[in-house]
C-alpha cells in the first residue's frame, strides 16, 4: 500500500450496554392490599401511559373521603348560619346608634330647659339615665357583632380546613389506583397480589423504549476528533447487535475516566415505530464516523513495526525504514517525519524481515 498524504475520515469504535433514556421506578402513594394487577405488568411486557397498573383496596380511602365531605357540609352549615345573623345584628346596631343619637339630643333640650328653669330637676336626670342606658345598650351590640366576626372568621377557616381534609382524601383515594406515568415495558414487577404494600415501596419498573443511549468508552485520542463536530453538524452513529442495526447519533461525551484514560462517547437512538426495538441491556457494538482530518502522511496500523519501524518495499526489494510516528486515527497512524509520499509499505506479515530480501509486491488500493 502507498504511503499517502490525504485526509482521514475516521470510524470511531466503541462497544457499550443499551439502556433506557427514561426509567421510572413507580411507588406506592399510600399503603393498602393489592386486590388487581394488570395482566400486562410482568417483565418485557407493554404498557400504555396511564394505564392502571396496580389497584388497592380502596374501602379506607372511600371511608375517608365520605368522612371528609359530611366534615366540610357541616362547616358550610355553620357558616351559612353565622353569615345569615350578621345583616340583622348589623341592622340592630344601626337602629341602637340612632336611637343613641336621639336621647343624646334630647337630653341636650331638657338641660337647656332646666337651665330657663322651665323644667323640673328630675326630668333633665332621667333622660341622661335613659342615654347610658342606650350607650350600653350600643356597646352591648357592638360587641356581639365584633364576637359574631371572630366566629364568622372561624368558620370560614374551617370551612378552608375541611375543604383541604376532603381534598386530601379524594388524592389518597385517586391514589390506590397506581398508573403507567407513560407508555414503555415493564422492567421488572415485583408486588404480587393481595399483598400489603407500604407508601414508597416499588411496585414496578417502567423504561420507556422510544429513545435508548448506549454509552460506549473510546480511547481518549479518538474521542478527541469527535469533540469537535459535536458543536456543528450531527455524528451519525450505527449501532449494532449482531446482525441487527439502528441508525443514531452522538448525543454527548462525558468526561475521562481517569482509571482507563477513555471517554464514554453517549449514542442516542430513536426507536422505530414499525420495527424491533434496540432493546436496554443489550451489548451493543457502536461505530460513529468522525469528520474528515487532513492528518499528513498516514499508513495503516499493520505497517508500523517495532513502533518506529516501516518496511517499505524499493524496487521489489524490502528497506526498513525509521519513522517518527504520530496520533493514531482510527486503524491509521500518522507518519510525522522519515517516510515520503507514495512510498509502498508492507502491510503483509514476513517470515524474515532481512534488508535487501526480494518481494513479491501486490498493491493494495485502500484509502482513509
């Protein structure tokens, strides 16, 4: 094959587990006795979003929210009495202060007149009596309607309080029926039927099969020549196992794991609505095609020897060549300096690598 100049598009290679994008481990709300199941919630199969799934005895809870509404009617009652005595207590006040008014003024007549000396002493005494009277007869109501407010205040707040507990038993009620938060298949169903189950024990495992990522780590320098192109046009991703693929794309690249020197390159699939599904679990092999690299001089892995060492063939005899080599680039490596353009290396393996032995040279036509 001919050493060549040229720009290298690069396979990266990676191998990885499928997984779900979206997972839900779904939990009982409220604790009961399972008394049904859906037929359809065992491991690998379906379910619909909002399908009920799992169903609790709900005798409690109905008990409960019946309590709750007598609870709440009661407290309307109460304050639909109160709100109905507050007019005419209003009205009693309104009329006691007039009436107030009233002895006030002719109090102020009887003690002008007292004054002439028209009226006799007791008559000027007995309507101020009769204004005390009216002022504590005034203060009296007054006091009865700031009273009556405080309760009217009360009763609307438990009316509040009891339309919260009615609120409060109809969700725990809603509750006993655990539905599919969205469409996907079972994982796993570990609850059984009449069995007690506590609030936030796991009844089931949902994964959501419309989109799955593989995460599959690649050597650091490949991971290198996708980074790029993840802020420009999309990496396309062919994801296969076995003889089955699915198309996807490069979704991200997390950070590098100081242990293997290797970054996970995260490949995202869109599920096909009218084929099989790239299921989670799955080992799957991931090939994603970086963008083209103008790179230099390059060669195949195979035909660097010893590290430093290219054998190349020179009038079909065979010359060993030292190189400095560079990155690597997928199954290329980069010939930095000691090897020109268009020099024929050996690829096939030699019983006898000897200077100067005679080759039977067949040229490859293999690019990047």
């Amino acid at each position: 094959m001919a050493a060549a100049a040229r720009p290298v598009a690069v396979e990266v290679v990676g191998f990885g587990r499928a997984q779900a994008v979206r997972t839900a481990r779904v939990p009982a709300r409220v604790g009961g006795l399972v008394v049904e199941l859906h037929p359809a919630l065992e491991r690998g199969r379906a379910l619909a979003a909002g399908e009920a799934a799992v169903r609790l005895d709900p005798e409690d809870a109905e008990n409960d929210e019946a309590l709750a509404a007598a609870r709440l009617d009661a407290a309307r009652a109460e304050a639909a009495r109160l709100e109905a005595s507050a007019a005419p207590l209003e009205a009693r006040v309104a009329i006691a202060a007039r009436l107030l008014e009233l002895e006030r003024q002719e109090t102020e007549r009887l003690a002008a007149l007292q004054a002439q000396g028209l009226v006799r002493e007791r008559e000027p005494d007995a309507a101020r009596l009769a204004l005390l009277r009216q002022e504590d007869g005034l203060e009296a109501l007054r006091a009865q309607r700031d009273q009556l407010a405080a309760q009217r205040d009360a009763a609307a707040a438990a009316v509040r309080e009891a339309a919260a507990s009615l609120a409060r038993a109809r969700l725990a009620l809603a509750r006993t029926t655990v539905r599919a938060p969205f469409a996907g298949v079972v994982a796993a169903a570990p609850v059984q039927a009449q069995e007690h189950v506590a609030a936030g024990q796991v009844l089931f495992e949902l994964h959501d099969l419309a989109r799955v990522e593989v995460p599959a780590p690649v050597p650091l320098e490949e991971a290198a020549l996708l980074a790029p192109a993840l802020a420009g046009r999309p990496v396309p991703a062919r994801v296969t196992v076995g003889d089955a693929a699915w198309e996807g794309t490069l979704a991200r690249l997390e950070p590098v794991d100081p242990a293997t020197q290797t970054v996970r390159a995260v490949v995202v699939v869109d599920n096909p609505s009218d084929g099989p599904p790239l299921p989670p679990g799955a080992f799957c092999r991931v090939a994603l095609l970086a963008p083209p690299v103008e790179a230099g001089v390059v060669i195949p892995l195979e035909a660097l020897q010893e590290r430093d060492r290219v054998f190349v063939a020179d009038d079909e005899r065979l010359r060993i060549v030292e190189v400095r080599p560079g990155r690597r680039l997928g199954r290329w490596r980069v010939v930095e300096a000691g090897l020109a353009p268009g020099a024929l290396v050996v690829v096939s393996p030699l019983e006898r690598a000897i200077a100067g032995t005679a080759l039977s040279v067949v040229v490859e036509e293999d690019g990047p």
